[in-house]
C-alpha cells in the first residue's frame, strides 16, 4: 500500500501529544522521500508530509499525507495539492483501513481546479 511505501524510508521529524476525534494520541511528523521523483528541469521533486495518529494503545487511529508537486517551462505555472485521508480499526489482529478521503487542488496557466471523494470500507 502507499503507506507502507512511505514508510519504508521515512524519517520522523516530529512527535507530540495530540488528539483525534478526542481520544488522546501520539502524533508524528514523518519526512517521506519521494518514490517517483520526477528528474526533469520542468518538474520539482514533490514535497510529501505524513502525520500519524497513535493511540495509547500503540496502535494507528488515523494518517494524512499532503503531496505538493509543481512544474513549469517559460511562464507557465502548473500545480497539484493532493490530501489524503485515512481513518483506521483493528480486527482480528489486523489494521484495516476504514475510511479515505482525498482532495485534489490542482492549478494551471491561472485556472483552479478541486476534486474530491470519499470512499468507507466494510471488513468482513
């Protein structure tokens, strides 16, 4: 999955007390390396920041990751803020994925765009 993904070469860059949804949690700042960086003079290697949501249980209750990509030649300017949400359960000794949002906010030659969708899993 992308989490894991992520994961695999991330650095912890910040970790606090916080709270989700009003149960106390652990949260990290994670630094991720990008996995497709793109070399090109055109585009810019993307900025991604993961935070993580732990309960007091050691296990995840929920993750954002926020990817900004950006590219340009000459005077034209596009760009792409892409937010993603999970929200997560255990069962049976498994971590499942029980919600995910994403948002894509994407700019170009002065023109904005949103979209967004929102997608809840049943585990069975």
């Amino acid at each position: 999955s992308l989490l894991l993904e992520d994961l695999s070469e991330a650095t912890v860059v910040e970790e606090k007390t916080g709270a989700w949804e009003g149960k106390t949690a652990k949260l990290l700042g994670v630094k991720v390396k990008p996995s497709l960086a793109t070399k090109s003079r055109y585009v810019e290697e993307p900025v991604i920041e993961l935070t993580i949501w732990i309960g007091g249980d050691g296990i995840p209750l929920a993750a954002r990751r926020v990817s900004t990509f950006e590219a340009g030649a000459l005077f034209v300017k596009a760009g792409n803020v892409r937010t993603e949400k999970w929200t997560f359960a255990v069962m049976a000794d498994r971590l499942y994925a029980t919600r995910n949002e994403q948002e894509d906010k994407a700019s170009a030659a002065g023109k904005k765009m949103t979209r967004s969708r929102t997608v809840s899993y049943v585990v069975k």
